[in-house]
C-alpha cells in the first residue's frame, strides 16, 4: 500500500511551525499495513482519520493508495473536507 500525502498538509504544518516527523512515520508505516485501522468519517468506510498531538489528519483509501489530505487543529470549528 502506498501512502500519498498531499501539499496542502505539508504546508499546514509548515505555516503553524508543527513538527511531527516521527509520529507521522510511525503512523504511515501502520496506514501501510492495514489502512482501516482508525475511525471512519462521515459513514464512509474509504475515507478515515487519524490524531496526532491534537491534530486531526483525514485520509482517504483509493485504489491501493491512502491520500493524507486534511488535517486541522482538534479544537478548531471548521470540519474535515476529504476530496
């Protein structure tokens, strides 16, 4: 399974000075192994997410690809918008 995760993600942590290099490994090593380890969202059982230090990633699964593709702050009111 291949792990993609996408610009906008890379820039979030970037613009917020987050630096979760090792967790984020550990994670997608795990997404390599078994992609629907962690909670579905809205229903769907190809789009999921993930926490990290308070940061709420959401990932889709296509076709032997996971895409990183969001993420935002726990607290934060704005919602997930996975492709």
């Amino acid at each position: 399974m291949k792990v993609v995760i996408d610009k906008s993600v890379f820039l979030f942590l970037k613009e917020n000075k987050i630096k979760l290099s090792q967790q984020l490994k550990t994670v997608i090593s795990h997404l390599k192994l078994n992609p629907k380890m962690y909670a579905i969202i809205a229903n769907d059982d190809c789009i999921r997410h993930f926490i990290i230090k308070g940061i709420d990633f959401g990932y889709m699964i296509d076709d032997g690809v996971v895409i990183i593709s969001d993420c935002r702050f726990v607290k934060s009111n704005t919602k997930l918008k996975v492709r």
